[in-house]
C-alpha cells in the first residue's frame, strides 16, 4: 500500500532505524490481498508502529493461564509457537469485526480481555488478512504468527516505534545501537 510505504519512509526522514522498516515494506508487499496491505498502516499507527528486527509487526494477545487462546481453548500460545491456519479460512472481510483467524491486538485492546497471560506475538505483514474496522483498528487477523515473549512483571513493556527483545535479560531496547554508530538523531546507548 502506498500509504504504508509513505509512513515507514517519512519515519526513516525523521531519523528511525532504515533497516526494519525497509525489511517491513519488503514484507509489506509480500501480502498478496491489496486491501490487507492499505489496512496494515491502521494498525501499525494504532500500535505505535512497533517493528522488530526483521520487519515483522509485534503485537499482543491475551491468552489463559494454561496458555490456550482465550475463545476456543484449542490453540496454544506458548513462548516459540507458531500457530497457523488456512489463509483461506480466516475472515477478510475487516467489517464483519468478530471473525475466524488468528487474532493479534494493540496492548490497550488486549489489556481488556481480563485475567491471563499477556503473550508478544511477531506477525509477518505478508500474513495479515484483516484489521477489523472496530476498536480503533487495535486487532487484526492472521493466518499465522509467533510467540516471542510473556510480559510479566518482571519484563517491561517494549516503548520504542522499532526495537529489540533480549530474552537472555528479558530486556525490551532500540536496536539501533548496532546498527548506527554515527548517528546523530537516536539514543544508542538508551534502553527503554
């Protein structure tokens, strides 16, 4: 979409780290549903344009205490699973908002659903099906996705636009701090 081509170039200008975003694009147009693509951005702007490393989107989703999603109980959502489904079978339709897929959220949205575990999930933008047009455009649907982390209360929240996950110290930074040693814009040495 060209929308999301525009934000992710004005936030390179702005002096954000060029490689994931350029990594996210790239992905971006490996989605092969155009309106998926244009919904993307609704989402990226509602979640703080949280991108990691690869390009992937980082999202949140609210599962049991035994791990399981929260609707069916039938799909696991442990550190380093990645569930899927068939494309085909999940909703693309982003008005019908309570529909099959596999469901990712903005932190203020999953926060809602209660008591649980809090999971980080990574969604490729090429596997995104639908943002439905409710809460904000704080969910979306996929196919597939991976647990990368729990937040617990010994694990802070992840705060910058792109960053980084250290699971070794269970800390959230900028990844920029490798990748630009010369810049001027951007607090290498910062963890948020």
């Amino acid at each position: 979409g060209e929308r999301v081509t525009q934000k992710a170039l004005d936030m390179i200008d702005a002096g954000n780290n060029s490689k994931p975003l350029l990594k996210f694009l790239s992905r971006v147009i490996e989605n092969p549903r155009e309106a998926a693509r244009e919904e993307l951005l609704l989402f990226c702007e509602a979640n703080g344009f949280m991108i990691s490393s690869e390009g992937m989107i980082v999202a949140y989703k609210k599962v049991r205490d035994d791990y399981m999603d929260k609707h069916s109980g039938t799909v696991r959502y442990r550190i380093g699973d990645t569930p899927e489904m068939d494309r085909l079978a999940v909703d693309d339709d982003r008005n019908r908002t309570c529909s099959s897929g596999l469901h990712f959220a903005a932190l203020d949205y999953a926060t809602q659903f209660g008591n649980g575990r809090m999971m980080v999930v990574e969604v490729d933008p090429a596997d995104v099906v639908a943002i439905p047009s409710d809460y904000a455009n704080q969910k979306g649907r996929a196919w597939r996705l991976k647990v990368i982390a729990e937040i617990t209360d010994g694990v802070p929240l992840p705060k910058r636009e792109v960053y980084d996950h250290k699971p070794e110290t269970d800390e959230w930074g900028d990844f920029g701090s490798e990748d630009c040693p010369d810049c001027l814009d951007c607090d290498c040495d910062d963890l948020d």
